[in-house]
C-alpha cells in the first residue's frame, strides 16, 4: 500500500480490492493475450499502486462490472458477488455525488460497508443451504470429498480414511454457517475472520484462490479501525526503511508496469511464447503467490491480535441507505434462482451437489412448490449429436434444461442433433435450419441464465 494520510480502513479496502481483481485476471488467463479485458488489468494494477485514489477506485469498479457483464452469463459465483457488490458501490457513490453530502473516500466507505457486510454473510448462507441434501454427505458423491482427495494429494500426510470423508463434509458446511453467523456479532467476527483464513487457504491450495481473493477482500470491512490505521502505518514504514519500494510505486514505474503488462500479453497474443504454456505457468504460479499472501494475512492477523487487540472499544456502526438495498435484493434472488425454478449456475450453489431440475428434487427441506418458473420443468435428453458437448451428453446420461439446450444449438448452427424432449424424439440435420432451435432468445434472459447440465442421480458428483 501506498504511503497516505488517506482515511486508512477506505485504502486497505481498496487495496485488497485491486488485489481480488488482479488474481481473476491472472487465474483466467486474462494477462495472456490482446483482449478487452485488458482495461481491467490497468484499472487494477492503478488501484494497487495508489488505493487511497477515491477515483482509481470507482474506475476500477466500472472497468470490472462492464467487463463482467460482458462476460455473462459464463460467470461463476464470485464474480457474481462482485458485480453486485460493485452496483451497490456505484450507485451509492452516485447517489453521495449528486446530492448535498461531498464524496471523499471516508463517506464511500462509511456508505458502501453495511451493505457489503450483509452481502457476503447471505452469500455464505446461501452457500450451506444448497450443501444440504443427501448427496453432499454422501464420500462417493459429495464435491466436498473430492475436494478434500484433491488436498490429499497436495498435502500427503492428511487421513485417507472413510471418516475423514465424512468430516470434510460435514465439516465445510459446517464453516459455512458458522463464518455468517460469528461474523454478525462484533464480538465474534475476529474468530470469524481467523476460521474464514484458515478454510481458504485450504482452498487456495486447491487452485480456489481467485475465489479466497474475493473472500478475504470483504473480510477487511469487518476489520476494526484501529487494524487498517496499523496496517497504513507499517506500509509508511516500510517505504521510509525501502525509498526504492515506493520508487516502484512512482509516476514513471506506473507507465513501466503498465507497458508490462502489455508487453506479456503481446508477446503470447503474437506467438512469441506459447499461450497454454504460458496460462498454465501463469496459473499455478498465480495461487502459490497468493497462497503466500494469504498465510501473510494469516500471521499479519495474529500480529494484530497480538499487537492491538480486538478493537471493540472503537464505533462500529454504519448507515444502510435505501439504494443499498438493491444490491441486498439482487443478491437474494440470485440466490433464490435454484429453487424458484430459474437459473441453477452463479446462484451460490457452488460444488453442492444440489439437483433441482426436471423429476429431481434433493434439498431436504426446501419445498419443491417453490418452484413456480418452469425453465427447470422440462430436460431434454440427447440421444445422438454431431456437437461434442451434446454427444458426450448422450454417452454418459446427461440431461440439460431446454433454454440451456436452446442456447447451445443457437451457438452452434451447423450440428446436428437427435433428442428427446418433452416424450418426443426429434431428428435435426442442421440445427440452424429448424424453426425452432433456430429461434432467437430474448437478449436479457440469454445474459442472465446458465444452467448446469443434469446428471444422473447416481453419477451426481462434483459439479460447480
């Protein structure tokens, strides 16, 4: 962080903010190649280098939501979280600027962190309740059991037995109603915030870091004062002991990174180094930095335990403005989407083992008469197909919601596809040729949903 007098819990946010959108673009390749999203790069690595910057900031808000939504609906849950997080940012922004009240970076982050807070506790509800249904407690199903075979693998010394499976089961969705509900009283979030570090680190050794970037970025906002004062002070102190560490930070070395960045990526865009090469390398190398810094965080947390204390002398409350409750609504609904019978992927229902589709209904307690939309009701069911997807579909059993299947044929005009749906088989040669898959979907409704592909009860293992 950047030497300031800068209201300090607004520029370690902001720090921490700039870091989660740099990990996505690192973990998705995104420095690899010439590409729009290169916008998002700079906007980040800006924010980096000066995060007391109020306008850096709301740039980088911008830069990332357009390039979110550009990038719908092949988003995953994270991403989610951010774009709406970013629409409460900016509409409250907005709403600060054109009204009586000045817009500096205390009033923002006064504005935008009540709403922030609420956002991620539901997030991590929403996650626990998808994971409750039998096939998530089941070791040769659940996505928590495979997960935990992944760590196994990493970190050799871990049990391999059957009951360790079951207590990586029953355990994460354990943590994940036990971080919301510790984070909601102040006298528990540091403990929250200590068990949160710990479960995303694991995850971070699992290739999730993009996800624990995100994760750890809205923890600061339940971070006390005191803490994000300490923090600025320790990065002014580094700079005065290292004047070349904040030479790195300078007008001219801004230029030199940004002209890096552009370099790397022309360098794999025009051939000179190897593109899957170079994202492979790029990813792994990606989670074992970030998997440092977390640890960092880790040590930098207990140093504040330590050093400072919980903090809980300090003002704690924050305004919750009406606009702030868009996002809050937006949120919920997404997160409602699985059951009300809309979209089923980037609905926080990730590695759940949730089936909500067609005949199939898995959660133990939610009411299947929730669902009152019917783009979940009818699945199709591919027999044969000259498209690879649908065809390895129809080998192993998989089914897809029809606005899912719809999409795929729209995408791709020239194949051809036998399939039944709704008891009727149907023979297409060319799907671009047939009236009806042929038929365009509505703009809006085609940026929103994403459907996962169904499959069968027994193999209904780890899926996002």
């Amino acid at each position: 962080m950047r030497p300031t007098t800068a209201f300090a819990p607004f520029t370690v946010f902001a720090w921490f903010w700039a870091i989660q959108a740099l990990v996505h673009q690192v973990y998705h390749g995104y420095f690899c190649r010439i590409t729009p999203e290169m916008f998002l790069n700079v906007a980040a690595l800006l924010l980096f280098l000066r995060p007391s910057s109020l306008w850096r900031f709301l740039l980088l808000c911008v830069v990332q939501l357009a390039t979110i939504w550009v990038e719908m609906p092949y988003i995953y849950n994270h991403p989610m979280v951010v774009a709406i997080a970013e629409i409460v940012i900016l509409l409250l922004a907005l709403q600060a600027w054109l009204g009586s009240q000045q817009l500096n970076a205390e009033r923002l982050h006064h504005l935008i962190t009540q709403p922030l807070r609420i956002m991620l506790i539901l997030t991590y509800l929403f996650a626990g309740l998808a994971k409750l249904n039998p096939d998530y407690f089941n070791p040769d199903l659940s996505s928590a059991s495979e997960m935990y075979r992944w760590l196994v693998n990493k970190l050799p010394f871990l049990p391999q037995d059957t009951w360790a499976m079951h207590a990586a089961n029953w355990g994460s969705v354990a943590i994940e109603f036990l971080i919301p509900t510790l984070l909601i009283f102040r006298r528990t979030r540091l403990l929250a915030m200590g068990i949160g570090l710990a479960f995303h680190t694991l995850l971070s050794i699992n290739t999730f870091h993009d996800f624990t970037a995100v994760g750890v970025a809205f923890y600061i906002l339940f971070l006390p004062p005191r803490w994000c004062e300490e923090l600025v002070r320790f990065s002014e102190s580094i700079s005065r002991r290292f004047p070349w560490f904040d030479a790195l930070r300078s007008s001219y070395a801004t230029v030199g990174w940004i002209a890096v960045i552009f370099g790397v990526a022309s360098f794999t865009h025009l051939g000179w180094v190897e593109f899957d090469a170079f994202k492979t390398w790029s990813f792994y190398r990606s989670r074992d930095v970030y998997l440092l810094f977390t640890m960092a965080a880790g040590a930098g947390f207990i140093w504040g335990l330590l050093k400072i204390g919980s903090g809980l002398d300090q003002s704690d409350r924050f305004p919750l403005k009406p606009l702030s409750y868009v996002g809050i609504v937006i949120l919920v609904v997404n997160g409602m989407c699985p059951y009300i019978g809309l979209k089923t992927e980037s609905s926080f229902t990730m590695f759940s083992n949730m089936q909500t589709e067609g005949e199939l209904w898995n959660h133990y307690f939610m009411p299947r008469w929730l669902r009152v939309f019917p783009y979940q009701d009818d699945l199709v069911t591919i027999v044969e197909s000259s498209h690879p997807v649908f065809q390895s579909a129809a080998e192993n059993g998989v089914r897809f919601a029809y606005f899912g299947f719809h999409r795929e044929a729209l995408d791709h005009p020239d194949m051809s596809v036998t399939y039944e749906y709704r008891g009727e088989q149907r023979s297409v040669p060319r799907a671009g040729d047939d009236p009806e898959l042929s038929r365009p979907q509505p703009y809006l409704l085609r940026k929103i949903f994403w459907f996962r592909r169904v499959s069968p009860p027994e193999a209904n293992v780890l899926s996002h």
